[in-house]
C-alpha cells in the first residue's frame, strides 16, 4: 500500500463538472495499492497517518497532528502510484491491485478512517476526476507499507 499525504490549504476532488469532495486545512491522500496489500496493512497505516505530526506550532517546528488543527481528510484512489517505469516510456501499471480488489481496500481504508477520526471526503473510486490542491508548505510524504510494516 502507498500513500502520497500532502498537507493542504484545501483540496477538492470534481467529477463532470461537480465537486465530490472538498476540505480546508489538513490532508490531501492519493491511496494505492498493489497484489498482496490486506486489510491489517490498511489498519497500520491508518494508524500511522492519523496521528502524524506534521503541523507547525507557533514556533514554526512541526508537532501538531492533523487533530491538533482540526484538519480534515480528502481521499482519492490512485493506481498509478504502482507505475513502473523501468523500459521503455509508457508506464506498466502491472503492479497495481486489480479494480475490484482495490476498490474493495479503498472503501474500507476510508472506513477505517471515518471510525477513527470525524470526517473524510472521498473522491470517486476509477473514476476520472480533477484533483485540485492549495499545497501548505508545501509538506509532502510518500509511505509505502513494505518500507514501513513489512
């Protein structure tokens, strides 16, 4: 499972024309996943991310959770986080889990969530969406489960 989190201003997620999904402050997600990814490496990484200090204080350091700011969540499904691009100049997404099974993590990833924390907009599952993004820093982590669990 990859993770991009990037902190936010706001963010939104448009679908033919109409916003689905919108936050201000806190964190943009871009979720992918790949063949052997489970429901216990989406529960550690929600319990990774959810706490994360990656907020200034008032001294500039980053020490406050997206809690701290009463920050908000904006999800989007992305597959191409699973890209490699090692031959040739078009992208294998062979990597990436199959649609269904994704769909299926995705959902209960935001679930997983949605249980743990107040509130999270989500963008829409395969389908073909302009992400837009005011980045905050801008402050961007990339966490991958096999770096990080396995």
């Amino acid at each position: 499972m990859r993770v991009v989190l990037t902190t936010v201003k706001s963010a939104s997620v448009t679908i033919d024309n109409k916003i689905v999904g919108q936050i201000s402050k806190g964190f943009l997600l871009l979720v992918g996943f790949t063949h052997d990814d489970t429901k216990e490496i989406v529960d550690k990484m929600v319990e990774k991310l959810l706490p994360l200090r990656v907020f200034s204080d008032a001294n500039g350091n980053t020490n406050l959770s997206l809690m701290d700011v009463n920050g908000e969540i904006l999800s989007v499904s992305q597959f191409t986080l699973y890209a490699n691009t090692k031959k040739g100049r078009r992208p294998s997404f062979t990597d990436a889990m199959l649609p269904k099974d994704a769909e299926m993590l995705y959902d209960y990833f935001n679930l997983k969530i949605e249980e743990n924390f107040h509130h999270i907009e989500k963008g829409v599952f395969g389908a073909d969406m302009l992400v837009e993004s005011i980045n905050d820093g801008p402050f961007t982590l990339f966490l991958d489960s096999k770096e990080m669990f396995l």
